[in-house]
C-alpha cells in the first residue's frame, strides 16, 4: 500500500477529472435511471451536501446524447458564463476546453456573451451572485 504521507493512502485508481485520473463514468443500459442508481444531482436530491463528485461521473442516458459529439453537425448545449471566463484561468469560449480535457459530455461550447441567455442551456456564476435581470427559462 503506497502513501502520500502516514495519514494519506493513495488510492488505486483517481476520477477522470483528478490528475492522472483514469475512472470514466459509464452511461446505464436499460430502464435504469439516475434515480435508481441513486446519484443526487440538484440541491433538492440531497439539501447540504455537494454533489459536484456525482455531477462529474453522471453520463445522460444512452440517446440523449449525439451518437458522434465530434460531428460539427451534431448539436452543442450552450453554456453562458454570466462572470465571464477571467477567473477561470486559461479557459476559452467555445468547445475546445471540453475536448481538452476529455470531458465524457463534450457537446457543449462555453458562451460569455449574455445577449445569448436566451438560447443558453445554462447560466453559470462564479464568484458573487446577483439576481439576474433575465427571466429564467423552464428548462434552464
């Protein structure tokens, strides 16, 4: 059993979004469900606790994903980053981080231009938060 330190074992195998992560998330066959594989992904699920862990190893289920993300044809869900990409380091808009990064749900393309907050998938804010001007859609 390797160790970082005498308190800190190192595990075997690291998530896909640690470093030298090789753990990919993998989508459910079948009728089963987030539900049924108990993974809390909204505040409601699980009041208190983060659920960013779950958010990173969830996989939508089989079909609601294009079958070919690389295909410039196949559909981007867009998500607008109402503080912009400046705190984030080296982040671009567009869909070149998710490629990057190997992100299992690469069909999406980073937006920061808030006149698109109509169209976005998603609205992300960082840092504060201030009650946006903008009526949130159904589904966003």
């Amino acid at each position: 059993k390797t160790t970082i330190s005498a308190d800190l074992p190192v595990p075997p195998a690291l998530p896909w979004y640690m470093e030298r992560g090789v753990i990919r998330p993998s989508q459910s066959e079948g009728p089963q469900t987030r539900e049924k594989q108990r993974l809390a992904l909204f505040p409601e699920e699980d009041p208190g606790q983060d659920r960013i862990a779950n958010q990173l190893m969830y996989l939508p289920p089989h079909g609601s994903l294009p079958s070919n993300p690389s295909d410039s044809s196949s559909p981007l869900k867009t998500i607008l980053m109402w503080s912009g990409l400046s705190s984030w380091g080296r982040v671009r808009p567009g869909r070149g981080e998710f490629l990057k990064q190997k992100c299992p749900v690469s069909a999406c393309s980073l937006v920061t231009d808030k006149r698109q907050v109509e169209k976005a998938d998603l609205v992300l804010f960082k840092d504060h938060f201030a009650k946006p001007d903008f009526k949130r859609r159904p589904n966003q």
